[in-house]
C-alpha cells in the first residue's frame, strides 16, 4: 500500500512541494558549508613541534640529524621529538642541524 496520492494533479503538487524542499535545503547545505570553511579558516595553524628528528633514506631510517621545530631546513623524513631524545642523540653523535644548531639551545656542547 502507497502512502502517495493515486492522481496526477495531486501527484504533480507533491513533486513541486518537493522539489521546492531540495532547494531550500540545498541552500541551507551551502551556506552550512560555506559557514564550516570559513571557521576552519580562522583556527590558529597547529604549534610546530619543539624539536625535530631527521630520519635517512632505506629500510632502517636511522636519525641523521636533529633540529629545532622552526628550522626552515627540514625536509618530510622529519618527525617530532622530545628534548630527551634530542639530547640522547646528540650524546650518540647524530648530526645537529647548522642552521638552527638545537644543540646549543639545549646547552648541549659536541
């Protein structure tokens, strides 16, 4: 058993309420969106992280150089670290970056 009207005139009011509905729902949807995109465009970037670790090419990926989170020469083999691992690899003998030297801001001498 339907629950839609058997007639054409009434069949055809129903489809231009309908119709009608979409759009305005349609609207509603793109100013949502627009309102979202808008909000994602004024949240703060994320704080870059402290301190970097630079990871080599191949199967191992071993740490070749440590810097500081506001180098501007860092590539994408780098991943966030804490100041003791930092620390711990510098002591090891991993390179420290010439440019940000985070071995000097975190008072650790070569």
């Amino acid at each position: 058993m339907s629950v839609l009207p058997p007639d054409l005139p009434r069949l055809r009011t129903l489809v231009t309420y309908l119709r009608g509905e979409l759009s305005r729902t349609e609207q509603a949807l793109a100013a949502a969106e627009k309102r979202e995109a808008a909000t994602a465009r004024q949240r703060p970037a994320p704080e870059p992280p402290a301190w970097l670790v630079e990871r080599g090419i191949g199967a191992g990926r071993l740490p070749v150089r440590v810097h500081t989170g506001d180098c501007w020469d860092t590539g994408k083999r780098c991943a966030p670290a804490a100041p003791e691992q930092v620390r711990l690899l510098l002591a090891e003998g991993v390179a420290a970056c010439i440019h940000c030297r985070p071995d000097t801001a975190l008072g650790v001498l070569e």
